[in-house]
C-alpha cells in the first residue's frame, strides 16, 4: 500500500513530509495495570492452624491424665494384692524354714556325736544374736 492511499492525500516526495500520527490512549484512558502481588488465600488461615493444633494437644494431655489416673489406680491395687498375700507367704517360708532348721538339727546331731563338748543349734559366732541364713538355704543339697 502507499502512503498517498493511507493517509488520503497526494503522493509525498519524503516521509518527512507526513504528518505525524502519533499513537495515544484509548478514550477513558487504559485499565490500571496490577503489578502487586496478590496471592490467593488458599487454606486455612494461621489462627486456624494454632487454633486446631492447640485443640489437638490440650486433647492429648487429658488423655495422658486419664491414662495415668487408670495406671495409678492398677499400680495401688497390685500393691494392695501384694500387700495381703505377704502375711500368708511369711507363714509358709516360716513353716518351711522351721522344717529345714529341724532336718538340719538332726543332721548336725548325726554329724557332731562324736565331738565332745558339742550342743547342736549352738551358734559358732559369739554374737548373742540370732541371725537366720541369708540365702534361705540352711545346708547344701548332697
């Protein structure tokens, strides 16, 4: 296309000749540009997060109480257990250990006879004092 067809006029020797066309706004001038930085909020918001994870601990705390209450409660009742049968267990180790000390009398009385100035169930220490055996056992098993 020429430029005479263009611009409607005659033909030009120079485009110096033209005149000048500049472009511009539309009328009402341009939208405004969004240069800021806007983010859509996705999710839930940060009071929320704390809100809910506040909520989820305190929830896990009470339960750790009531755990511990039940525990507690199991822990007394074991040592109540334990505290009722030891009167019935000490009458039993005392009856077997009076049988051990008999067997172990006589056994010493078989042994000794022939000692002179031996007295069976008399203690080699000279404490005074009556101690019973340590270990339970009163004399090996031959």
């Amino acid at each position: 296309m020429t430029e005479a067809w263009v611009r409607h006029k005659p033909g030009m020797a120079s485009v110096k000749d033209m005149p000048v066309l500049q472009d511009g706004p539309p009328p009402g001038g341009f939208a405004p540009v969004r240069y800021a930085r806007r983010i859509p909020t996705k999710g839930p918001s940060a009071i929320a997060i704390f809100l809910t994870t506040f909520g989820a601990f305190a929830w896990g705390m009470y339960q750790v109480g009531q755990g511990n209450k039940v525990r507690r409660a199991l822990k007394e009742e074991k040592i109540a257990a334990r505290t009722a049968l030891v009167p019935v267990l000490q009458a039993e180790e005392d009856e077997r250990f009076v049988k051990e000390w008999t067997k172990s009398l006589m056994w010493e009385e078989i042994i000794m006879k022939d000692v002179p100035g031996w007295k069976v169930g008399q203690s080699v220490y000279n404490s005074g004092k009556w101690m019973p055996p340590a270990t339970g056992e009163l004399r090996r098993e031959d």
